[in-house]
C-alpha cells in the first residue's frame, strides 16, 4: 500500500508521519517513509540544490530537477518496496508538482502531466491525506519555535519557501482543485485540530478504507 500526505510547509505533515508509523508498526505492519524530494544517494543531492537559496532556479528547471529526483526515488526504492510487501509513506509525492509547479509557479498542467507520469511510472497512491491549513497560519507555526519574523524573505527560509505568501495561497487554491479532482483518493483532514484527533481520524480513514 501507498500512503501519501500533502500540504503547504508547516501544516504539520512531519508529526503525523511519525505518529502513523509508531502506530502502524505497533501493528506489526512493515513500513517503509520516504520524503520528496530525496531518499536516494542522487535524490539528496539535488534535494540540496533545490532547497539552497544561493541560487535561482527558472519554474521549468525546478520542475524538472523535482521530478528527476522523483524518477530515482521511484525506480530504487518505492517500486520495490510495494514489490515486497511493505506499505510505504510518502512525504510528499506528485500531487505537490502539480500544486507548487502547475498552480504555483503557472507551469501548464498539460504538459506537467506529462513529465508526472514519466516520473512516477504511473505508480499512484492509494489514500492521500491533505493537512489542510491557511498559509499565514502554517507560516506562523514554522517559526514559533524560532523567532523568526513573519515573512517570506528571511533568514533560515530554504529557496522554496522564500517564494512569497502569494505563491503559497496560489498551491493552497491547487491543492483544493487537485482534490476536487481526485476526491476518490483524498482525505482532507483540518490541519489546526490537535495532534492527537488529527492522528485519530487519519487512522480511522485507514480503518474505513482499508478493513483488514
Ligand atoms: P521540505 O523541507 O521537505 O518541506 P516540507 O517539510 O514542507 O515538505 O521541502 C520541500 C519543498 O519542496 C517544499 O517547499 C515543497 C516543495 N516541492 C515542490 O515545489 N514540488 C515538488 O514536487 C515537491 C516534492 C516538493
């Protein structure tokens, strides 16, 4: 099985991977997480190039580097990971090209949809939880523990998130269509409950939609 969860930074994805995984292992499930973009030798590296902000990177690059970490990720790990039996947890996965290249950065979805499936091998997953949060919100959870004033332009801000709030409300609005569009596979679940009723209704999902 594949799990992905999506949403715009800070609405919390991180915290209930691990919640999911101590409970699904508890379970005696095999799980395997993974994060995009990374989780190979070559996917981390160019993770670094587009994170760093030391540089510029035109929407096409971006798309592409994205997706050539994708392609690794798919090819060396999570196909033969769902091969042998393990249920692998995506931290992220296509549904974010499509909302921060096509609706965020105006890439055409057309041909975005192209550059997805030679990415993934058609490889889709089979529940999608979005952690759905406003981005002034998650922008004020990120750096609560920091200090760091509310902006999208400063310190401490990798390449992506110096894009600007308008850009963030932009891959909130795709990420609304990509479910709208897709509401067979998605979960949306509101990103501001606590942790725990969070983690709940994300099991209950899996309970309802996958009964052992
Ligand atoms: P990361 O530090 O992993 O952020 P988060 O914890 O929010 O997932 O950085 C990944 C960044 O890359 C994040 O801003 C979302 C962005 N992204 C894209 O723009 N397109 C993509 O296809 C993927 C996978 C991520």
């Amino acid at each position: 099985m594949l799990i992905s969860f999506e949403g715009i930074d800070g609405a919390g994805k991180s915290t209930q991977i691990q919640k999911l995984v101590t409970s699904m292992t508890s379970e005696g499930v095999d799980v395997v997480t993974l994060r995009e973009p990374g989780g190979t030798p070559a996917a981390e590296k160019i993770r670094l190039i587009l994170l760093e902000n030391s540089h510029k990177i035109s929407p096409i690059g971006e798309l592409l580097l994205f997706s050539a970490s994708r392609a690794e990720l798919v090819q060396e790990v999570i196909v033969p990971a769902l091969a042998s039996g393990k249920t692998v947890i995506l931290d992220r996965f296509y549904d974010s090209t499509t909302a921060y290249q096509g609706y965020g950065r105006g890439i055409n979805l057309d041909l975005l949809q192209s550059i997805i499936s030679i990415s993934t091998c058609a490889v889709t997953p089979d529940i999608t939880f979005y952690l759905d949060i406003e981005p002034e919100e998650a922008l004020k959870r990120k750096f609560a523990k920091t200090s760091i004033p509310l902006e999208f332009e400063g310190e401490g801000l990798d390449r992506m998130e110096r894009s600007g709030i308008e850009f963030y409300r932009k891959v909130q609005q795709g990420y609304r269509e990509i479910m709208r569009q897709n509401s067979e596979r998605f979960v949306s679940i509101n990103a501001l409950q606590p942790t725990g009723v969070i983690h709940f209704q994300i099991m209950e999902s899996l309970k309802a939609r996958f009964p052992v």
